[in-house]
C-alpha cells in the first residue's frame, strides 16, 4: 500500500546495511559497498515495480480505497511513488551506515544500536497496515467499498489480491533476506555472543515500540471515549473495553490488536534468515604445559 511503503523501503535500506555493518565499519564511501548496490538495485527493479503493479492494477486496494478507478490517478502520483519508494530506501542505508561509522574502530564488540532504524521503520509499517486491517484486507472492489459492502476476511484469502500478493513474495522475499543471511554469516556476526546481543537490542527496540504505539492507541480510545456520568466506574469500564468484545470487527480496539498480529508476523517473518545462522562458538583456550 502507498502508505505504508514509505516505512518499507526505509527499512529495507536500513536492514540491508545493518546486516552488513561489519564490512560497513571500515568502509570510507558507502555508495562503492556491494549492500548499497544491492540496495538500489533491489529498490529500484524489485520493490519500486511491484509497487506501481499494485497501484495501477488495483488502485482501490493499494491506496486503502482513497481511489478508485487508475483513470482518477493523476501521472504524478506513480512518479512520486515510484521516487519515494527508492529515495527512502537510500536514506534508510545512510542513516544506519553513519550510526555505525560513529563507533570507535578500537572497540572489540560493536554496539548493536543501529539496528532501531529498520526495527522503528518495521513497526511503524506494522502499525498502519495492523491497525488499518478493517480497511483493507479485503477484496478491492472499491465501488462496494464507497457503497457501504463489508466482506468477511476470510474472503481476502481466496481473493485475487492475496494470490498476486503471494506471487510477489516468492520473488521479493528471498531477494531481500538471503542477502541479509549471507552479509551477517560473514561480516556481521562473526564474533561470539554476537547473536545474543543482536537477539535481545532487536527485542528491547521491538517491545519499545510495541508499548510507544499501544499507549498512543489507548490514550485515544480513552481520549475520545463517552463516560456515562450515571454509571458506575466499573461499568464504564467494561464499556470502555467494549465489554470484552475485542475479536470482533466493530470493537474500537481491534485495530490494536491488528497491530499486535501485524508486528508478531512480520518481525518474525524478518527474523528467520537471521535465526537460522549459526552462532559463532568462542574458542577453548588450552593450558599449555612444559
């Protein structure tokens, strides 16, 4: 979706040179690094077309139903797109390449910090598509959106959008985390306890999150909501909780718990190349004896 993407290709530039932030490290000029050229190349010939696909071949879907027909799009909003979608990318990779150029070169263990730029741009891309579930995860057919036709989300998984989707990401997923498996093999996490640490500053940055954006949400559902004067405060309470209703489509906090789906699936998703690296064992030191 339009917007989101905006959140996806930052994280994919800062994801690509965290991962290779141990070849980074020496580097002078990042633009010459083989994960930049992958990153352009991966932005400007994989991520950016699919994108344009979805926005010209279902306009409704793609913009969460703000249009409608492709002949409404106006030929600058593809442009603009397709630039963003490149240009978000490249700031991802530089801010996160000067986070871990800023680290002294004499440090035996680098700090694993730098990876919050792809975590905070991932959960916020989770926020918006989590929370903005009841607006789109459904087949774009954006006259019965505008008419007032609900679908059942179970109808989004036979749909044609979910099997475009599904094509997309045989060819996206492992262009994106295959390089990311091989850059943090080799370069990345190469010392021992590497992993654990990268393991619990990625957990500390996601629960972050996770707690930043539920408060947000919660503060507005309290915010807004219409306290019954005459009630007690139990029982405004529980109509604040919608009485326990949080499953169903309608409950104002089911868009948290999209959220909460949303960041548990795609963190996980982001996590599997890096779980399945070895960890890197210390080495025995032996007593040498005369």
């Amino acid at each position: 979706m339009i917007e989101v993407d905006v959140f996806w290709s930052f994280s994919f530039g800062a994801l690509f040179a965290a991962t290779s932030a141990g070849s980074l490290r020496n580097e002078e000029t990042f633009w010459l690094t083989p994960s930049f050229v992958y990153n352009l190349l991966f932005l400007s010939l994989i991520f950016a077309p699919s994108g344009l696909y979805l926005l010209w071949d279902n306009p409704g879907w793609e913009s969460m139903f703000l249009l409608g027909d492709k002949n409404e799009i106006h030929a600058m909003l593809p442009t603009v797109f397709a630039f963003t979608n490149v240009l978000l990318g490249i700031i991802g990779y530089y801010m996160t390449y000067r986070k871990i150029r800023s680290y002294p070169k004499g440090k035996a263990k680098m700090p694993m910090s730098f990876h919050k730029y792809w975590i905070h741009a991932y959960s916020c891309f989770t926020a918006i598509l989590g929370m903005g579930y009841n607006r789109f995860m459904y087949p774009s057919d954006y006259k019965a959106w505008n008419a007032g036709v609900t679908f059942p989300l179970t109808d989004f998984f036979f749909s044609r959008m979910c099997f475009t989707l599904l094509s997309m990401g045989v060819v996206l997923i492992p262009a994106a985390y295959i390089p990311c498996y091989i850059w943090m093999k080799n370069h990345t996490l190469v010392a021992p306890g590497d992993k654990s640490r990268f393991f619990l500053t990625c957990a500390h940055y996601i629960l972050q999150d996770v707690c930043i954006i539920s408060s947000l949400f919660g503060a507005y559902i309290v915010r807004y909501f219409e306290n019954d004067p005459k009630a007690k405060m139990t029982e405004n309470l529980w109509n604040l909780m919608d009485r326990g209703n949080f499953l169903s489509r309608d409950s104002k906090w089911s868009p948290l718990l999209g959220f909460w789906v949303a960041e548990t699936a795609v963190m996980a998703l982001v996590f599997l190349p890096i779980v399945l690296i070895p960890s890197v064992k210390a080495v025995k030191k032996t007593i040498k004896t005369q």
